[in-house]
C-alpha cells in the first residue's frame, strides 16, 4: 500500500515502458544527457535474468565501451551458388554483445541513480489529461510527462499483423574438433535449390570449437523447431563434416519483414522505439544501430521541445523494391547479395546495409548490380501488384519489447 502511494504521488518526466534493447538504450543515453537529473520511470514485465539474445553490429568503436563484449571480428563472409565471398573490413568492425552483460550493466547504472524508478508489472492501460500521460498497471498507477515505448500494441491498438518474416532458429554448439575461424563470421550460406523461398546459415564463432549456428527462411510460414533443427544438422555434416555436437544454448523468433510506415511520434510527447518505432532494417533485420540513433534523437525531442516526425526516406525504398523480389521472386536474392558483396568493398556494403552511405555511395553500388529484378520490382509496385504489409503475430516477433 505504501509503495503504490509513493509511486502514485510521484510524477514523473518520462516513463519508459518495456526494459528491453530500446528501451534500456534509451535510459543509457538519457543518462548521458541533460535529463540526467529528470524523474525517470522504467516499467518492465520482469527482471532480466538470462543472455536472451544475440546483439551484433558493425561499426567502426564500440557503441558501447563500458560493456565487455563477447568478440569482434574484421572477416565477413556470403556464400551462393557455391561462390564463397570474403571481405576484410577496413574501418569497421563486427561486434558482439551478449544481452545479459547489457542488462546488468544498464540495471546497475539505474541502482546507482537516484531519480530513476523500476516498476516491474504490467501495463493495462493508457490515457491522457490535460497533458499529462496516466499509465495503470495491474497494481499501481503513474503519471508522466512523456512516454518512452517499446512494446507492440501499448501504444496503436490497431497495430498491424505481420505476415513475412525472418523466421530463424539458432543453436550455440560445442564440438571435439577444431573446424571454425574466430575471425570469420558467415553472414549468410544461402540454402541451395530450395523452392520459393530464401533459406540461409549465419555463423558466429566463439573459438575453433564452438560457434552460434542459425538458419533463416525468409517467409510467412513459422516451423516447428524440429524443422530447423534438421535443417542445421544437415548443414553441419555437409559443411563442416561434423555428426556429432553439444547444444549449450537456443535461441529463436520471427522478425517482420514490412514496408508498414512505424511511427515513432503517434501522440504529443509520445515516442516509440524499437520495433514498434521501425528501428528494425525490414531487409536484414539488424536493429541495435538504429536503436542508438532513434534514441538520440528522442532526448533531443524531449530536451528542446521539438517534435520528431517518421520520414520515409530513400533506403525505405530501396527496401521496398527489395522485399518484393524477397517475397515474389526469391530464386534471384542469393545471385544478388552475392553480386553485392563481390563486387563491392566490405566497410562499403556494410554502411550501405546500416543506412550510413552517401548518394554517390549507392549510385556505385547499384552499378555493380543487375538492373533488370529491380526494374520488374519497381514497375509491379507502382502498377499497384504488390501489397507490402503481410500478417504474423507481433507476439512472436523477437524480444516483444525490442
């Protein structure tokens, strides 16, 4: 009784619902900033407890310096059609971050801090009076200026179903021979002579024993994991030669494949984030650099008093044009890709994939393509033939709280 009248009584500036990869991002830039000594509220589910995910990006530092992280890697390689593509990376590098390092990190800066609540609980309902935002859960109830979210549906009831994703499974193996390279790791294997659809191993090794093996199928249908299980064991005997293996750890979801326009400003001074903000890149699924800048700008928001709008801008056409050839003519994404990464320097590509490059960057990317898919891609979509927003439950999109 105590605890809900001190949290009922106290009004906050922001409240932040969902501790997840956004919304733990957020606290950690917000505290790097001028609402550093702002009334914080953090309302999560339930403490994190366990390395849930799997979090990499490519950049040239680390984003995150005062967290260890578990390797970095400065090889990338693509595979398709039997044609293996390695790129040295010159400026960046490919980092790993183990998820539960972050959340102890992040948790124990907010036990450090003062200003900063954390309500673990539900949310059940929003609503908005005379400029405040009053959030109930299923015990207490909050006041705030603003609202931070990262969780599906808190904030646009009508959000949408969707159909075509990245559906993977990965397993953490340990094996008695030496057959991986920790300075590699496999983006994409693609899957040979597999039937409309795109399929593809991704590879993250730890040592020469042990690697993160996933496999990825690129639409609207969800697999039991024995499906994805078999699928790996295959994998691992053709590659690698390998029958036999430990599985130390699982880890598996569905990440939304969608042109759907997120917004990331819905309400006055309210902001989302993650998934839910469409900080995930619909075409590769990375969404922990993007995080990072769509937290940025927020406190910049919040901070001056200028609201943010979503702009659509080019890469989400470039995006557009390549979902549709994903999901309608799939046979050509591995020849593609394959081009892109041979034909193209490593740091390039990879800033391209992370929205970083510049006009001139891309006018030499696309040179080194085939024109013709896109072309047919372009004219379909403005011909009205394809309808980018499928449907899959948002309930098994990664995380929930991205």
């Amino acid at each position: 009784m105590g605890l809900a009248f001190f949290y009922m009584a106290k009004k906050y500036k922001i409240a932040v619902i969902g501790g997840g990869l956004a919304g733990l991002s957020f606290l950690r830039k917000a505290l790097q900033s001028d609402l550093a000594q702002e009334d914080i509220l953090l309302i999560e589910d339930s403490p994190k407890t366990k390395n849930d995910r799997t979090w990499c990006y490519w950049s040239p530092e680390l984003l995150f310096p005062e967290i260890p992280h578990v390797a970095e890697r400065n090889k990338v390689t693509l595979s398709a059609s039997l044609v293996n593509t390695t790129k040295s990376l010159k400026k960046c590098k490919y980092y790993e971050l183990n998820s539960l390092a972050f959340y102890n990190c992040i948790y124990d800066k907010i036990r450090e801090t003062k200003n900063i609540d954390v309500v673990y609980d539900k949310v059940v309902n929003l609503s908005t009076t005379n400029g405040f935002h009053t959030i109930t859960t299923a015990n207490v109830t909050f006041q705030s200026d603003f609202i931070v979210n990262s969780v599906p549906k808190m904030i646009q009831k009508d959000f949408p179903v969707f159909g075509f994703n990245q559906n993977f499974y990965g397993q953490r193996i340990k094996l008695d021979k030496r057959v991986f390279s920790k300075d590699y790791v496999t983006l994409m294997d693609f899957e040979e002579n597999l039937h409309n659809k795109v399929g593809f191993f991704y590879v993250l090794p730890y040592s020469d024993k042990e690697a993160l093996v996933e496999y990825t199928q690129l639409s609207n249908q969800i697999e039991d994991k024995a499906y994805y299980q078999a699928k790996i064991q295959k994998y691992l005997w053709e590659k690698f030669g390998v029958k036999n293996f430990e599985v130390t750890d699982e880890e598996e979801g569905a990440i939304p494949m969608t042109n759907f326009k997120f917004s990331k400003n819905p309400t006055k001074n309210i902001f989302q984030i993650g998934i839910v903000g469409g900080d995930t890149k619909s075409t590769t699924g990375y969404t922990l650099s993007s995080v990072q800048r769509t937290c940025d700008e927020i406190i910049k928001c919040i901070s001056t008093g200028k609201l943010t709008t979503t702009k659509y801008n080019r890469f989400k056409f470039y995006d557009r044009l390549m979902l549709y050839l994903m999901e309608y003519k799939p046979k050509l994404i591995p020849n593609i890709l394959a081009t892109l990464f041979q034909r193209n320097d490593g740091d390039l590509v990879l800033n391209f994939l992370d929205e970083k490059t510049s006009l001139l960057d891309e006018v030499k990317i696309f040179m080194n393509l085939p024109w013709a898919p896109f072309l047919n891609a372009l004219k379909n979509i403005y011909l009205k033939k394809y309808e980018a927003d499928l449907q899959i439950d948002t309930k098994s999109v990664v995380g929930g709280n991205v």
